[in-house]
C-alpha cells in the first residue's frame, strides 16, 4: 500500500522539505526537491540510509581523556548504535595522530573510524 511521508533532504544546507510517496522501497512520487540530487537522497533513504557519525572515544595516558573520532564515510544508519558501543570499547594509547584509524573496517562494513584531531601523550 502507497504511503507518503515528508522528508528533509541533508543533503545541502537548503534543507529542502520533500514529500515521497512510496510503496516499500519502490519511489512512485517525489515532489519539493530544488534539484535532483533530492530524489537521490529519497532513494537512497529508501533503500540504505547512511550518516557520517562523530563520537569519542578513550585514550590512555593522552592530555584529555577522550579524542574526538568520525566515521571516514557515511555510515549506515540502522547499525549506528551498535557502532558506538563498539567504540564504547575502544581505549587508544597517547599519542593520537590526527586522522590516525582508531577501529578499521568498523562492524565489517569496510568503513574506517578516525581521530580528527591529535592527542598528545601527557607529560606526568
Ligand atoms: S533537494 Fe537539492 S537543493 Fe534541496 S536540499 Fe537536497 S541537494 Fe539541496
């Protein structure tokens, strides 16, 4: 059975409000996208949401106890908290390079977590 729902395209920061009519991932109507890469977006909500995901996680002996991490590539969205209580897991030991892999090939979807920024080692 048809089903519309409204959706806000992320995918610039125009933020457009498109109306989708859909049965199960088949798309039969998009409508309020400024240009196509909205129904894109739909499709792909559709059929495989992905987010970028930004956390922290534990480093040992660093001058903070937490590093900033990211996902290098959209993640998928129904995995994203199982993702992070993987990284729950993690503890790094300082120093953290900036963009250093701190969980390769996370939950084996071939997407690497990194650092975005660097921990140094703490002096005492
Ligand atoms: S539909 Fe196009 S213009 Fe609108 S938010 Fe998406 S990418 Fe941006």
């Amino acid at each position: 059975m048809p089903v519309t729902e409204k959706m806000i395209c992320i995918t610039c920061p125009m933020g457009c409000s498109i109306e989708v009519t859909h049965e199960g991932e088949t798309l039969l109507h998009v409508d309020g996208n400024t240009c196509p890469r909205g129904e894109e977006y739909v499709r792909r909500e559709l059929t495989d949401p992905r987010r970028m995901v930004a956390t922290t996680v534990r480093v040992k002996d660093g001058v903070h106890p937490l590093v900033p991490v990211y996902t290098a590539r959209p993640f998928p969205k129904p995995r994203i908290f199982e993702l992070l209580a993987a990284l729950r897991q993690v503890e790094l030991d300082a120093p953290v390079a900036m963009g250093q892999v701190v969980l390769p090939n996370a939950l084996d979807t071939g997407i690497d977590i990194l650092a975005s920024r660097e921990m140094p080692r703490s002096s005492s």
